[in-house]
C-alpha cells in the first residue's frame, strides 16, 4: 500500500503548527511504555524501534537508560526535527526516519517493536493486515512487540481522524499468527488539556517460524 501524500501533510501541519502541551497524546513520562520495556530484560544494546514516536519522550528515558541501539520512525519530519532539537548532542546517538509505516523497509530487523497510538490509525483490513506482516518479519524471534492502542471506552477519533478501537480480545486475536499474548492492560491517559482517554496497552513476544 503506497504511503499517502494527504496523510503525510496532515501530520506536519499538525506538528509544525502545534505545541506539546497543545497535543492530546503528549506524555511528559511515557510510564507504561518504560514499565513494558524494563520487564523484557533486553541488553542495552539491542535494536529496538519506536514506530510512530514522533516527538514522544520515550526516546529521551530510553537514551537515559543506556539503551544505545535507537530507532524512531514517523510520517512527520517537522516531529522527528521537533525531538532531534529537544535532544541536542544526544540525538545522533538515535537512528531517525521519516516515512509512513506502510512504506516502510525495515533496514534491519528489532528485538523490540514498540507503538503507541499509530497503530489504531490503520482502520482498514488491508493496511492492517500489511502492518502486521511488517511486524512478524521485523522483530526477531523472542522478540517483543508493545502496541498501545485506543480501547472501547476510548476515543472513536483523535487529531481529527478516525481510528479503530481495540479490546484484549481482538487485539490479541489480530496478532495470533507469528506473536504470544504476555500481558495486557488498561489506562487512562490525561491529556495536556484535563481530557481523559481510555488506552489499551499489550505485550506480545514473536514466536519461531514452524517448519513443516
């Protein structure tokens, strides 16, 4: 599926034209992203990516962490340059790319794949369906895949887009080929602007191949 030029210009626009505290998914501590990461134990050095992070923060406690093999990928390069100038020195430590998830080649393949909240934006079953297979041929095997999405008792839709909600259940029943369910749960995000939204955060770990 090829990457939407009209897609692209919404989320520069956004991100040229708004401030963090004027962005409703804006985490000044990614708690539950960094709490899912800790408890997979991985070395410091293992490859992980952040897919659809934008300007998020995560990058920042990840770095601080001693995490040293980075990724973050977004649409928007004005949110890519928006981090790079938060992190100064430090963001030439961080691998950076601009694309659309559904163009994107992996250059290598992750012991983590981590999203919170561009999943949700992918509402049809063919971009679903072609993330997913990106998934299960990016992350290596044993490793791990964090998605954090709208659930049920969340938004319909955010930044003036339509998104697909997930529960457990059909979270876990979209990524059954290639990955194991190791745990979920469910929050409430506080937006910058005393909103709350409803958020479903899951683990998987991807599975060996079977040989026939």
């Amino acid at each position: 599926m090829e990457s939407s030029a009209a897609d692209k210009a919404h989320w520069e626009k956004i991100y040229t034209h708004k401030q963090p505290q004027e962005l409703s998914w804006t985490q000044p501590v990614p708690a539950t992203s960094l709490q899912f990461i800790e408890a997979f134990h991985l070395p410091r050095e293992a490859p992980i990516i952040d897919v659809g992070g934008g300007d998020s923060r995560l990058v920042d406690y990840l770095l601080a962490a001693g995490y040293l093999n980075l990724t973050v990928l977004d649409i928007s390069g004005a949110a890519l340059a928006r981090a790079q100038q938060r992190l100064g020195e430090a963001a030439r430590h961080v691998r950076w790319l601009e694309t659309d998830v559904r163009a994107f080649v992996p250059p290598t393949r992750y012991a983590l794949w981590h999203d919170r909240a561009a999943f949700h934006f992918l509402t049809t079953a063919p971009e679903i369906a072609q993330y997913l297979q990106l998934a299960r041929t990016a992350v290596v095997p044993g490793g791990y895949l964090t998605l954090g999405t709208f659930s049920p008792a969340g938004p319909t839709r955010c930044s003036g887009l339509p998104i697909r909600q997930y529960s457990e259940a059909t979270l876990t029943a979209e990524l059954h080929t290639g990955f194991r369910k190791l745990r979920c749960l469910t929050e409430d995000h506080h937006t910058p602007f005393h909103t709350t939204q409803n958020f479903l955060f899951c683990s998987f770990q991807r599975q060996p191949a079977l040989v026939a």
